[in-house]
C-alpha cells in the first residue's frame, strides 16, 4: 500500500485535525462490520487511517443483510457500513447513534464478461434481455445470502419475466468463488473489478436500477466502545482520500 502518496493526496486540514486528534488521545480498537462491496476500497484506506490516528482496525465483511442481522442480534460493534434503507431502519429500533449516518457510496449494478470476449449491446431493457436470453451461462451473488446484487437482479429478471429462462442457466456466486465458466456476471462494478479475467461492459439500464438500496452508508452503533474513534473513521471515509479510492474501486463516492 502506497501511504505515502495516498496521505499525501489528502486535505491538509483534515489530516491535521485527523492527526491532532489522534496524538490527543489513546489509540483506539475500532471494530467496523461492513458490506462485501466495500472490501476492497477499505483495505486499500485502512493503513493509511491507522497511520495517520493511531487506531487500529478490526474489520468484517459479510452480505449487507447478514451484518444488519448481526447487528439487530445485538453485537457489539463501534461503525456499520450497509445500504442506507437498512442502517434508517436499525437507527429506528435504537441500533445507530443519532445523527452518525454518512453517506459513502452509490453503486448499482452491471454486467461483465470474460476477458477478450464480445459485449452486448445493454444500453435498453431490450438490448439487456437479448443478452441475457443468448448466453449460455450466467453467474450472479447468491440471493439467499442476503446478497443485494442478487436480490436485485433476481427481481430485475422476474420483471423482464425471464426468471426461468436466467435461473436455468445460472450459477450463484459467493465473493470467495473464482469468477470463470460463465458467459455473463452480473454484479456491483467494485466486484466485477476486482478480477482480471473479466471486462466491464457497463452499468444495466437505469429504469432497472434502484440506486437507493445501494447507497452505501456509514454510521456509529448505539453500544460502540469506542464512539470517538469510530467518528473519526467515518470522517475519514468520507474524505477527499477516500473518495479517490473509492471512485478507483467502482463506485460512485458521495463526496467527490
């Protein structure tokens, strides 16, 4: 990881707000449970906000649904990071702190194929229904774990009425699996990025986008151990650093 460069990339009032803090007070264990989608962009940001507070991170990654789940259930955390329908929801049943929801991403969804190999024309619901119909195999994030690509796309195919046709065809991937032996993906562009076998052709039809489901959203838990630590964390995700990696990662930062 490039700190050097990425610190210096930052805004200098806010690494030195960011800086006295952190030689003000102890160092922190900051405990962050946050959507898959943002693994990348996170580990890629996590040294360098240790480097510059003093606080270390224990991260976890799961479905949105497991950790809004997880949270419900009553584990201790100090941030979340899921979509923004489900962390308004947790800060109505007393789970968020008021008035630590910040927004860190947008995304949505889009469709990838292997390296090298023709892309399909996606640009109308028409154009991605053809595509979808003539490919031999299609793979997208498992619904039942609480993926939100695939309950997403599970309802955009249900709503073309081609369900059937996908489903036959198809095979549910969880992040740990390789993404081979396909001839479409559908997932979230930070996922499909991340492997070099794969070509981006490009966001699905906005009509079949629901961009407020992945509005990517961080907050402070009702219970955190450590409150200080975790709003520091939050405002640096929020930074003009973090948007860079961000945007890098394949999705749209709040705060460009």
């Amino acid at each position: 990881m490039k700190i050097r460069s990425l610190v210096a990339a930052a805004n200098f009032g806010f690494v030195s707000l960011l800086l006295a803090g952190a030689s003000a007070t102890n160092a922190a264990e900051v405990k962050l449970l946050s959507a898959e989608v943002m693994r990348h962009a996170i580990n890629e940001l996590a040294g360098v906000f240790q480097h510059m507070t003093g606080h270390k991170l224990w991260i976890n990654y799961d479905s949105a649904r497991i950790i809004r789940n997880r949270i419900q259930g009553g584990e201790i955390a100090d941030v979340v990071i899921i979509e923004k329908p489900a962390v308004e929801a947790l800060s109505e049943q007393g789970k968020i702190a008021r008035g630590s929801m910040v927004t860190l991403a947008r995304s949505g969804l889009a469709l990838a194929v292997r390296k090298g190999a023709p892309k399909p024309d996606i640009s109308s619901i028409d154009g991605l229904k053809r595509a979808l119909l003539a490919a031999k195999s299609i793979a997208y994030p498992d619904p039942t774990r609480g993926a939100a690509s695939g309950v997403h796309f599970l309802r955009v195919i249900e709503r073309l009425d081609i369900a059937q046709e996908v489903n036959a065809k198809a095979t549910l991937t969880s992040p740990s699996v390789a993404r081979d032996g396909f001839d479409i993906l559908v997932s979230q562009p930070a996922a499909i990025l991340q492997w070099p076998n794969l070509d981006l052709v490009g966001w699905l039809p906005d009509e079949l986008q629901d961009y407020n489901a992945f509005t990517w959203t961080a907050a402070v838990t009702a219970d955190a151990k450590e409150p200080n630590a975790a709003k520091a964390l939050i405002q640096f995700l929020s930074s003009p650093t973090a948007a860079a990696v961000i945007e890098k990662r394949g999705m749209k930062p709040a705060f460009p």
